[in-house]
C-alpha cells in the first residue's frame, strides 16, 4: 500500500518545511515501511493548507494492513501533538482517498481516523 503523506505549517517556507517534514520521515521511518521523500510544491487543490506556499511531502510503502496503516497514522498524530505552538495540517491520501488531520478536536479526529482506517482495511 502507497500512502502520500503531505504536510504544511502556517508561515513556514521551504526550508522549515524540509526540515520538519524531515522529522516526521525520521519518526515514520522507526515503522516497518519504506519512506521516500517528495518533491516539495504548491498544496493540493481542495486542501486546507494553512496558506502555505508549499507543502512538505513523503511517500509511505507498507504492507496492505489495518495494523500498518493505522501505525502510520498514530505516529503522524503523535507527531503532529508534540512540540509546537504553529498550526500545522498533515493530509493523508490513499487511491484518491484523503484524511486531513489538523486542528480538531481529539474525538473528532478518532472517529475521522477510525472510518479512514475501516475503508482501506
């Protein structure tokens, strides 16, 4: 399963942008996936992408599983709830289906989570 993995952070550039979407690669990388980066570029339209020029972008390979997928998206929420006061916005697509995890609440998130999980189970 190939799952594309774009970040933005309110008023970062793309060097901030490397840089974080270098930490997040690092932290998904510790799973049993292969992870490549992407080019950086402009947000993908329809996104909510906090207004930034560009996003950051990763390329997860991993075994088609519940178990992968929802390791890889427990690690992009832990990632994104630690140590930062910017605003940031991870957008999780699979064959077209897209997940946007940001600002709402941890409820909110759990049960957007739960369905994105379901349908590519």
């Amino acid at each position: 399963m190939d799952v594309r993995v774009l970040l933005a952070e309110r008023g970062a550039d793309a060097e901030r942008l490397d840089l974080v979407t270098g930490y997040l690669r690092q932290e998904i990388s510790q799973l049993d996936v292969s992870v490549t980066a992407l080019p950086s570029g402009p947000p993908p339209e329809g996104s909510r992408a906090l207004d930034a020029a560009t996003v950051g972008g990763l390329l997860v390979t991993a075994a088609q599983s519940t178990t992968a997928l929802q390791s890889i998206i427990t690690t992009i929420r832990g990632w994104l709830g630690r140590g930062t006061q910017v605003q940031r916005m991870v957008r999780v697509e699979i064959d077209g289906d897209v997940l946007e995890i940001a600002d709402a609440s941890a409820e909110d998130q759990d049960k957007l989570i739960d369905l994105f999980v379901s349908r590519h189970s």
